[in-house]
C-alpha cells in the first residue's frame, strides 16, 4: 500500500501518522487511563522509539505497524490512533487501537475500526484479522465483538502489566465473516 493513506467515514478521518502528530503520540502514552490496559509507563525515549517505527513507509508485507492518526472531520480534532501489524505469510494483520479520554464512548473507535477492516479486508486482501485483549479491558473486547471478532483462545498470565501476570484474550475474524455495519 502507498506510505500516504486516507480513509474516511462518516464523521472521521484516518490517515498516515507523520512526524507532527508526536505530541497526540506523547499523550495518548502517557495517559494512564489511556494505556492502562497495554503497557506500563514508558520513558518519553521509548515512546519516542515507538513512534519513529510507525513512520517507516508501510506495506503489506512488511511487519512495521501502520498507524493512522484518527481525527474529525468537523474541526480537525485528534481522535486518537488505530492501526495493523502485518502478517502478510499468513495474509493476517493484528489491529490496534488508542483514543483519547474526551474522545471515548462516541462511537469513535467503532467507526474508525469499521473503516480500518474494510481497508484492510477489500484493498489489502488479509485472510484473518487478529486483536490481542487485556482481560479486564470489556470496553475494547465488546467493541471488538460487535465488529465479528470472536474469542479463540485466552492465554494464562500471558503478559506483565502494573506488576502482575495479567491473562490476554485472543480474537480473530476471518475476512469472509467480515460484514459492514
């Protein structure tokens, strides 16, 4: 796919992450409510490194993450970011996704996360789209259902988070179950 990338919806606007959004990086890290469910505190040097790895020009069948900037389309306003991890030998992609407080609970992160898998699904041609859940995380997992992801497997004690084993629920949805909402 081309390192440029727009998607629209009705109320939204995704497209390629570049060097500017640092600062919608920055904060969607070090928000404690915002990464609770997927990492511990990160030095700003680490996140730094994380976001440098999302600007390498993206393609299929490369592993790099490919994030989009999610923003309004009414007033420009960052939403937050979503994105995929490519597994392109097993035509798979792991989906990813982090909104900002004052953007949660509008229905953002479902309308961005439909138009992410139709891209995904109709422009890329990935067999099985994956999402790796925090238990405890209901608000990303119900999101995550209501999209066709089903469970697959839970995996014990899978991941270290605020100083505990914490178990991480497994998902996936094949590209034929994949129906627009």
């Amino acid at each position: 796919m081309e390192r440029s990338l727009e998607l629209t919806s009705a109320r939204l606007q995704l497209r390629t992450m570049r060097a500017g959004d640092w600062p919608l990086f920055l904060q969607l890290h070090q928000d404690e409510a915002v990464r609770r469910y997927v990492c511990d505190a990160l030095s700003e040097a680490q996140i730094r490194g994380r976001f440098d790895s999302r600007l390498l020009p993206w393609t299929v069948h490369r592993p790099d993450m490919m994030a989009l900037v999610i923003e309004r389309r009414d007033n420009s306003a960052p939403v937050g970011v979503i994105g995929l991890r490519s597994d392109w030998a097993n035509r798979q992609a792991e989906v990813g996704f982090l909104l900002l407080p004052a953007q949660q609970g509008q229905g953002f992160a479902g309308e961005a996360l439909q138009s992410l898998l139709q891209f995904a699904v109709q422009n890329c041609g990935y067999h099985k789209l994956v999402a790796t859940v925090t238990q405890g995380n209901e608000p990303s997992l119900k999101l995550l259902q209501k999209h066709g992801f089903v469970q697959e497997g839970l995996l014990r004690e899978n991941y270290f988070l605020g100083g505990q084993y914490v178990d991480d629920l497994k998902l996936g949805l094949l590209a034929r179950d994949w129906q627009p909402l």
